[in-house]
C-alpha cells in the first residue's frame, strides 16, 4: 500500500512522503492478522446474538412447560450444564498448575472457558425452564447467576489490561509508547488542520495528571472516559469542514475526500483509544486483582450448592 500515495497519502502533503511516514508502516497489522482478528470477531458477534436469541426462545416459552427438571432432556441439560461449570476449573489448573504445562496453549483454554462459563448457565436456565423451583435448586441457581454475572464483568475488566480478549497482557509503557504512536501519527495527518493538532496536544497535556488516591483515579478514568468521546465527536465535525476546504485547494473528487476523511476519523478513533487505556490502566490492574478475590469465593459457594441440589433432588 506505501507504494501507491494516490490512495493512502495525501500527495500534496510533503510529510506523508517522508521516511517517517513510511517507518510506522510496520506497525500497522498485517493482513493475515487482520483477517483472524475480524474473522474472531464475527464469530464472538454471532456467538453473542445466538446466546441472546436463546435467552429470549427460552424465556417466553417457559410457560409451555416444554421442558421439565426431574426427567428427559431437561434432566440432561441439567448435568450436561452442571459438568459444564465444573469443566471451568480445568482452566486454572492450566494456567496456574506446574504439571498442567504441557496441555496446550494458554488462549485456547481461556477461549473454552470463556465459552462454557455462557453456556453451562444457559444450559442449567433451560434445565430450570426460567422458573424457580425448590429452595435448594433456587439458591444454586442464584449462585450460578452471580458466578456468571461476576464472569462478565471479568471479561470487560481483563479486555481493559490486555490487547483484545485472547491478546497478551498489556504494560503501562506499552500502552504509553501506543499513545504517542498514534498521536505522531495524528500530527502528521491533520497537518492540514493546525486547529486540530492545537486543540489534541492540549487535550493531551491535560490527561497527564495523576491523582494520587485510587477513588481519584476511577474519577479520573470515568472524566478521560466521556471527555474523549466528546473531543472525537467535536473534533470530527470540525474535520469534516476542513478536510473539505483543503480538498477544494487541491481539487480533489468527492470520491478523495470521503476516502481521506475516514483514513483521519479512523487515525483520531485510534488516538483517543489509546488515551483510555492509558488512564485506565492502573485502575482496570486494581479492580482486576480484587475481582480474582471475589470471583474465586464465588465459583466454589456455586460449586457447593450445585452439589447440595444434586443431592437433595437425588436422595430425597
């Protein structure tokens, strides 16, 4: 693509042709790894709209009764669904386990256990047909929802300190070498717009402070949070004008500038990402670490009262 300006650069533009333009080339994704990153995407948007659908056939026909707890297929979703959450633990064990090294790479199993943690729940509500049932089998169901609740909001908090949900765990330098990447490429591209790289450094300049208490922190995450997308919808109008201004300047076709104009919406989106994960990083690290706390608790009280359930409903 560097080699054909007419549809990456602005030819007018005598620093896209520099060689600095041409060493962050490399940093881009490749092809291949653009292709599996989309490619798992899709599969996670239809896994996600499956579930979904699932959730709302199971909920509005529950009064049907299709299904029952004590025999036939709910009786086997139940422990279909229970092994299921049992198989979670396998997860771990591989990550934490000495002798559990040689079971296959890490992501694999993180993938298998995200998979299961959605559908052992879903499996144990169709067990349940959505309805509540003795005290027993409520409170390992209660149990079982926290467990799941308490899965997802693990899973956004680890996509905060991590590149992508399967990527490797981030570092703050990584995150801060990202930011300033992005915000050289950001100079680089609104050169046309002096306005815009005024109002982006001093933007910038004003996320570097750092409170000093953790509450502060979550304050200071949640402001940078709402003040990005604010700057990117402001700024974004803002380029719309002079994207266009300049486009007449060098008399380029409706075609060109559209092309232009979301190569820079897509470098500014890119930009104010990397400031979120920047200023969340320490907080999203923190509320990990006492997530782990919690979580752990959880899943065995769930264990627990799976098993009571088990044998209440079998020995009594």
């Amino acid at each position: 693509m560097a080699s054909n300006p007419s549809h990456t650069t602005r030819p007018s533009l005598p620093q896209e042709s520099t060689p600095t333009k041409a060493t962050h080339q490399p940093a881009r994704s490749t092809p291949n790894k653009k292709r599996s990153t989309s490619r798992l995407s899709i599969q996670t948007i239809l896994f996600v709209i499956t579930t979904v659908v699932a959730l709302i056939f199971g909920w509005h026909y529950r009064e049907f009764s299709y299904i029952t707890a004590e025999s036939g297929i709910g009786y086997s979703l139940g422990i279909i669904g229970g092994v299921s959450m049992l198989v979670l633990l396998l997860y771990p064990i591989r990550k934490k386990a000495r002798f559990a090294r040689g079971w296959g790479p890490v992501k694999y199993w993180f993938r298998g256990h995200m998979t299961l943690g959605v559908l052992g729940p879903l499996l144990i509500l169709y067990h349940a047909n959505f309805s509540l049932g003795s005290m027993n089998s409520n409170v390992a169901l209660f149990s079982m929802i926290l467990v799941a609740t308490s899965g997802l909001i693990g899973r956004y908090i680890y996509t905060k300190i991590h590149f992508g949900l399967y990527g490797e765990r981030a570092s703050l330098d990584a995150l801060v070498a990202r930011q300033s990447n992005a915000q050289e490429n950001l100079n680089r591209q609104f050169s046309y717009a002096p306005s815009i790289q005024h109002q982006i450094e001093k933007f910038t300049s004003q996320t570097l402070l750092t409170p000093s208490s953790f509450l502060g922190s979550i304050w200071r995450c949640a402001a940078i949070s709402c003040a990005t997308r604010y700057h990117y919808f402001h700024l974004n109008r803002e380029m719309i004008n002079e994207i266009k201004n300049y486009g007449r300047l060098n008399k380029w076709d409706k075609k060109k500038i559209r092309m232009h104009y979301k190569q820079d919406q897509a470098e500014l989106a890119l930009f104010f990402r990397s400031i979120r994960k920047v200023t969340g990083f320490n907080v999203y690290e923190k509320l990990f670490s006492l997530w782990h706390v919690l979580h752990l608790p959880l899943f065995i009280s769930m264990v627990l009262t799976g098993f009571v359930h088990v044998y209440a409903v079998h020995f009594y």
